[in-house]
C-alpha cells in the first residue's frame, strides 16, 4: 500500500490509514448529529464513502452554536475531469445545501506548473477552463461560492501567504511530502498557497477531501492558530476503484481505468463491458449455481458509491447477484444506464453554467476580490 498526495497503489487497508494519519473514524454518533440537521443522510456518509475525518465534531459543535463554518475543495487542471473528479465536488454541494454555507475552490494551476515540467501555461489554461465548466455545473450556491485560479488570484493573498510559508520549514514540507534535494523550489514553497482558503474566514474550514491529501492539511493544523486562525476540520473518502480491479484508485494517466466526462454512450458500454473487472463466474451456468461476488465486482461498487441512492434498490441487485439471478453482463448494463443518465444530465448542466457569477459576479466572489490582506 502506498498513499502520497501524487500517488496512490495497492490493497488500501483504510483502518490502516487512520492510524497512520492520526484521523478519526466517522462513527455512529457523527452521522446521527448530522442526519438531525439535514433530515437524511447523503449515500456517501450512509454507506461509509467518507469515513475518517480531522474535527468533524467541532465543525458540528460551531454550527449547533450558532458559530458557523465554511467549505474548501480544489481541483488541479491536470487535463479532462473523470468520473472520481466529482465524488469530493458531489458532496460538497450536498453540505452547503444542507448547511447554507459558504464554499471556496481553489485551481492550482500553479501546483501544475510546478510539479510537471512538460506542461505549459496554454495547456493549462485550457484544461482549467474546462474544468471550471464542469465543476460549475455541480449546481452549487452561484452567490455562496467563490471559484479562483492561483495564479489569477495570488496578488489578493500574498501577504498572508507569505505569513504561512515563513512559518513551515524545510523539513517539515520534506517530512510530510517526501521532497528531496531534486524537488524544485515552486514544489516546495506550492504547499503555504494550498493552506491559503482554510484562512478566508475565522470561520472553522471543512474540506471534503480523499486521504491521499490530508498531508497539506496537516501543515495547517500546525500554523493556523499562531496567525489567528482555527485548524482546518477534513472528513476524508476513500478512492474510487478504478474500472480495471478494486485496488488503488481510478488514474487520468490510466484511461482505460475511468470514464471521463465528455465520454459518449457507445464508448461508455464499451469500457464497462470490457474493462470493468467482475465477481461473477466464468460461465453462465456456473454463476447461476455460484453466484457473483460484490465485494470485488467494480460495476456493483460504483453503483454502491455513486449511481444508485436507493437502499432498497441496491440490496435486491445485491442479492440477485450473490444468488445468481442477475447476470454479469446484466449487472454492467445497469451501470451502463445509469452512468449515461448522469452524464448525460451533467452535460446539459454544464452547458447551462454561468461561470462568470463563481468567479467574477456572484455575491461572494464580488466580495473576494475586493478583499486585500
């Protein structure tokens, strides 16, 4: 097993990695104090997608207390957005409907600058804008949200960067994320701009997020408070198997392991018929004796995770496939389906987008940028 900010590989022991990380299992109580503020709980917290978290229960105590919090995500523009992209973005929304709060995203195009050397500002400026896109069609508040590109921004927020980044030394950042003397120093110094949003409010900051980034928040965690801010809280998912077996996650430098976005209906059945890796038997016969195994089988766990909210639908395709009774073949043309209604609605979002009002119009962004540290 291997878990970085950059890479992820191997069986993911996730008991493992709360110790590890010093995080906290999302327990019972947890869930129960936020289905009484939202009425219901979100598939993700319901099925255990998120499952460990940084302060979770203070984030809950300074909203039962009248005190508040705000939201952070990100994307780096590293090229088309998949289908694992949009789970911490899917959530996201879901907490700021619930909580009516507000929501920062951050676009490092600049950690993309700086940890790949054959990538070009024209390439990134076109895969930022396509992502922005996407990401802006997740529907969120258009006056609570604020969408902002590093490099566009930075001059709003240097001092305070600055303030962070003479504050963690160099072997803190070597500790935390491995660099070496071969690292340049834009990877180095990258790290104080990622702490920034958790400090755009005194406001208690949550940020729904893979484990394989908590490292950046831990930095945070170990400054905020010395400038007179509050530690970030995080609750953290696991990854999204990627279609070729469960372990590791779904990679954009792997394509056949993902379904992208802009993926038509004729490529999306054909990955899923002969990528995605299946529990059921060798032969029809024999898995109408044997049975298939969930557990293993990707098509089964992406529909878990993402493309069937409905308990009682889930557990009777979960036992016709245990039984039997359904098919492989059968199990990826229900994914198939709901994959193409998703997608097909996602486009139809994206088209309808109003970018300008996350970055530029909206109430909130209005405000950002005229706000100078």
């Amino acid at each position: 097993m291997k878990v970085t900010p950059w890479e992820v590989e191997g069986k993911i022991d996730y008991d493992k990695l709360i110790k590890e990380f010093g995080t906290q299992k999302i327990d019972e109580t947890l869930l129960g104090r936020v289905k009484r503020h939202a009425g219901d709980l979100h598939p993700y917290l319901r099925r255990g997608f998120y499952f460990s978290h940084r302060d979770l229960n203070l984030v809950l105590d300074d909203y039962e207390n009248g005190r508040g919090f705000f939201l952070y995500t990100g994307r780096k523009p590293s090229g088309p957005m998949h289908i694992g992209h949009l789970t911490p973005m899917i959530l996201t929304k879901w907490l700021q409907d619930v909580y009516g709060v507000n929501l920062y995203i951050e676009i490092t195009d600049d950690e993309k600058f700086v940890f790949d050397r054959n990538a070009g500002w024209d390439k990134i400026d076109g895969w930022a804008e396509d992502n922005i896109r996407d990401i802006a069609a997740i529907g969120f508040n258009p006056d609570k949200t604020f969408i902002f590109r590093d490099r566009e921004y930075i001059r709003h927020v240097y001092p305070l960067v600055l303030e962070v980044a003479r504050r963690v030394t160099f072997s803190t950042t070597k500790a935390v994320f491995g660099f070496t003397n071969e690292s340049n120093i834009g990877q180095i110094f990258y790290p104080a701009y990622q702490t920034i949003p958790t400090m755009f409010e005194k406001k208690r900051c949550l940020i729904p997020c893979a484990i394989d980034q908590d490292p950046y928040w831990r930095i945070q965690r170990d400054i905020a408070e010395s400038i007179g801010y509050k530690k970030t809280a995080a609750i953290h998912s696991k990854f999204l198997p990627p279609l070729t077996g469960i372990f590791g996650k779904m990679s954009a430098s792997i394509a056949d392991t993902a379904v992208w976005l802009n993926d038509d209906e004729k490529t999306i059945a054909k990955k899923i018929n002969k990528y995605a890796f299946s529990g059921g038997q060798p032969s029809v016969e024999e898995h109408r004796k044997k049975g298939g195994n969930p557990e293993i089988d990707v098509p089964f766990q992406w529909l878990r995770l993402l493309f069937e909210p409905d308990d009682a639908k889930l557990e009777k395709i979960e036992g016709d496939y245990r039984s039997g009774a359904l098919l492989t073949g059968e199990l990826k043309a229900i994914l198939i389906e709901k994959l193409n209604k998703f997608l097909e609605e996602h486009r139809k979002k994206r088209e309808r987008a109003d970018v300008e009002k996350y970055m530029k119009t909206g109430k909130l962004a209005q405000k950002m940028w005229e706000t100078h540290y």
